[in-house]
C-alpha cells in the first residue's frame, strides 16, 4: 500500500504493465475496469484520470488520502463493508469512500452490513 500512496515501485508497475498490455491488445475496445477486495481495493486509486483509466468498482476500499482526486471523473462506485470489520479497509473506509463521492457528484452505493465480520 505504501508504493500504491507513493505512486512508485514494482506495485505500480506491475498495475501499469498490466494496464498497458490490456489497452495495446487488438481485442481491446479502450474500456477496462478492476476489481479488488481489501488491499486489492485500495489500489484503484492506480486507474484514475492521467492514466487513461477510470476509477473501478471496489468492493472495500481504503481511503488513502487523496480519495477526491483518485475518484475524480469516477464511473458508479459500489462499495460493501462488513460492520464487524475494525480493519483501516473495513466498516470505517465506508464513510472515507462516501465523502468524496458525494462531494463529486459521483453516483455510489455504498453499504455496511452490521453483521458481517472481515
């Protein structure tokens, strides 16, 4: 997570070779979308607008500081969390998620279940 937030090492190279590679394949129409769960989530903040990516639909997501700018220009975001996970990406990130998306216009789903554990 911390070269995800830096923006640098083989983390981000590894999602941007792979992002790369994806878009230059003749079978590729130009949309691409990621999914991830946990850390997963948080490093959608990689396919945001400057690198020629939309921001994906997570499923928990860690707010990683600069959660306006990564979401800027965001497709719908669904989030879900579960209530009894204390984890930084669990219930707590649902609120972290939900304030940017609100603040951009950005339409968003965004649930805690109060039962569901990590």
């Amino acid at each position: 997570m911390r070269e995800v937030t830096a923006g640098r090492g083989r983390t981000v190279a590894d999602i941007d070779a792979v992002r790369d590679w994806l878009s230059a394949r003749d079978d590729c129409t130009g949309r691409l979308g990621v999914i991830g769960f946990c850390m997963g989530g948080g490093t959608r903040s990689r396919w945001r607008p400057g690198t020629g990516m939309r921001p994906p639909v997570p499923t928990t997501v860690a707010a990683l500081g600069d959660d306006e700018r990564a979401l800027a220009g965001a497709c719908p975001v669904a989030g879900s969390y579960g209530g009894k996970d204390r984890s930084p990406m669990g219930a707590s990130a649902a609120a972290r998620l939900e304030r940017p998306l609100t603040a951009l216009g950005v339409d968003h789903d965004i649930e805690v279940y109060p039962d569901a554990g990590p």
